[in-house]
C-alpha cells in the first residue's frame, strides 16, 4: 500500500454562470488528487489527513471513498475547509487564490500520526503547500524523518511562490526535505520558481547530491526526463487536446508511482535496479 498525506481542498474553477461568471467548486489538492489517481488505477493507497466536518470536507471525504482510497487515517475537524480559486489564461500557467488560514487540512498534529506503520505500507507521498503550513508542515517533516530508511520516500515540492515567505528559509527546508527522500518529482516550472540562475537538468542533477535515487522532470508538452546517478532518461510529450494543465502534474504523479507499484520497484532496495 501507498500512504498519502498532505492538504485536500476545494479547488473553483471559473465557469459561466447564465450571463455572469461564475465558480464551480471541484475536490483539489495535490496529495489529493494524486491519492485519487492511485486509487483509480487499482492501486492500494490510504490518505492520512485531516477534513472538515462542513459540505466541502464532507465532498473531500466522498471523491476519496469513490476512487478506493482507504480512509483508516483520516481525522474530522471542526474547522473549514481550505479553497483554491483558479484563474486560467490561455497557454499560461493557472494562477491560484488561496485562502487556508487555520483550516482542517493544516492542523494535521504529531498526534494524528500512527505510532508505528504496517508493513503493508511500502511507500510514503507527500510535498506540495502542506510542507509551508503549520502545523502540518512540521508534522510531514517529522514523519519523513522518522521513516527516512524504512520505507521508499516520494516528494513533489509542487512549489507556489506566493506562498514562500522567506526564500532562503524555504530552500535551506527543501535541502533537508530532499536528503529525507528516495524519489523527487519535480516540474520546470518549479526549478524556474527556485533557482531562475540554473538551467532544470543542473538543478535536478544538483538535488540527486543531496540523496535522493531518483528525480523525475516533467516538462510540460516536451514530456519528461529521469535522472538518476548514472543515467538521465527522456520521454517525448504525446500530443492531446488540453482542457486545462490544473492536476496533470498529479496526474502524472500518480501514474509514475502506480507503474513502480505493479513493476515492485516502490521499495528501497528495488529503486536502484530500474534499468
């Protein structure tokens, strides 16, 4: 099994509403949607986190029952939920307007944390906006540390700008969270965001120092590149009809680990031995 963790949140997308725009509010949240995706794909997969009581945690709570996802760590809070406004402009990235404060998905504590993990969890998944929340950012990064070496560790920084206060805190975090994972997947939209100096192969090929096996670039329409030790790996784009990129990068996640599940290679002792 796959354990997921990390925030769930109420993504509304811009849709028209008779003559007036309206929003249409869609389950959201990278962790999310990356438990879903496994979940869809018959892959075992719980999601620890925290959802509200309300009608939006209550929608959380359901797109994860319907996709298969195993809710035995799942904690219900009394506070709202977190809700992402999503803006689209033609061929740019989306933009995001986030509004979180004090919501159920961040206030995951040390205490919502099993004391120890079944065996039957082979790989844990985290990254995205829950690792610059409190207190669930510290609570992920206690679990990362507590499980470094135990288990296969996959990490998405999913990174979103206006929501790094402090640069250079933020990459000093990233360099521990990176020597605390085993499989790094990571956009070039987000090593633009981190190092606008280094080209993405330099960045990638730099986080592979801090320890990780493997880091996955994804590149858009381009496709994607693996880097590991010894080797870098490409793969072209396929050409589709895009309705909009919000979720492909998780979407992609999701494949990526559901490949390595069925193949066996989702361990640590295995991670290596993918030619």
């Amino acid at each position: 099994m796959i354990l997921v963790s990390g925030e769930a949140l109420i993504d509304f997308f811009p849709a028209s509403c008779g003559n007036e725009e309206g929003y249409v509010p869609r389950p959201g949240g990278s962790p999310h949607n990356v438990a879903i995706g496994l979940g869809r794909l018959g892959v075992p997969v719980s999601y620890l986190g925290r959802l509200s009581g309300d009608r939006f945690g209550r929608m959380l709570k359901a797109s994860l029952e319907k996709s298969g996802v195993d809710l035995r760590y799942l904690v219900e809070g009394d506070e709202p939920t977190a809700l992402s406004f999503i803006h689209l402009s033609g061929g740019k990235e989306p933009e995001f307007s986030f509004y979180g404060v004090d919501t159920a998905d961040c206030r995951v504590t040390l205490s919502d944390l099993p004391d120890s993990m079944p065996e039957e969890i082979v790989a844990i998944h985290l990254g995205a906006l829950a690792m610059v929340r409190e207190p669930i950012g510290s609570t992920l990064t206690a679990l990362m540390e507590r499980e470094h070496g135990r288990r296969l560790i996959s990490f998405d920084p999913n990174v979103r700008p206006n929501h790094i206060e402090d640069r250079s805190s933020y990459l000093k975090r990233l360099e521990h969270w990176l020597q605390l994972s085993d499989l790094v997947k990571v956009s070039t939209s987000d090593l633009g965001h981190l190092y606008p100096d280094s080209t993405p192969e330099e960045a990638a090929k730099r986080w592979l120092k801090f320890g990780p096996r493997l880091v996955i670039l994804t590149c858009g329409a381009a496709g994607a590149v693996a880097y590991t030790a010894s080797e870098k790996v490409e793969v072209k784009g396929k050409r589709v009809s895009v309705a909009d990129t919000v979720g492909a990068g998780d979407a992609f996640t999701a494949g990526l680990l559901g490949w390595l599940y069925e193949h066996n290679y989702l361990r640590i002792d295995r991670l290596d031995a993918i030619s």
